[in-house]
C-alpha cells in the first residue's frame, strides 16, 4: 500500500498536514468536518500538496519533518517545480 503525506490550505490561510492511504477520501472528511479538529471551521479546504510513500512508518516520519519547517518552506513545496524542458537553455 502506498502511503501519503499532504497538505491543505484552509480558508484561513493556514497549512495543515496529514497522512492517508486515500488523500482525496481523506480531504472528503476534513471538509465535511469529520477530519481533524483542526480543519473544522476553516474552509473552504484545497489541497496544495501530496507526496507518496511506501509505508505509513516513511510517511508519518516526512510528515514530522513537514510540520517542523517554516510557513515558507511548506509554500515552497506547493508550487510545481517547472518542467525539464523548460529549464533547458536554448542552443545559440
């Protein structure tokens, strides 16, 4: 089984971050309030950020270093990287 470590912004402009095995079943109940305390009452719910793991031990470790990093840093993970392609120099 694949585990996941994710994030979601709330409505409130803060970041929480979890683990599931399903991230979108998972977001379902945050958003119909029968997730985390945390995330009641602070819709709308998006997710930002999903990374995939092998086992719930892998994801809840990332999911400890996740929560210690700064606002910042967790932001930084939410914005896609661009693509190889992209980031090639043209030939003169």
């Amino acid at each position: 089984m694949t585990w996941f470590v994710y994030l979601i912004r709330c409505g409130d402009g803060t970041l929480y971050c979890g683990i599931a095995l399903d991230v979108e079943a998972r977001l379902k109940q945050h958003q119909e309030g029968k997730g985390a305390k945390y995330t009641r009452g602070r819709g709308p719910l998006v997710l930002v950020y999903r990374e995939a793991l092998g086992t719930k031990a892998e994801a809840l470790r990332r999911e400890r270093v996740i929560k210690r990093m700064s606002r910042a840093a967790k932001l930084r993970l939410c914005v896609p990287c661009p693509s190889r392609r992209a980031a090639r120099p043209r030939p003169a």
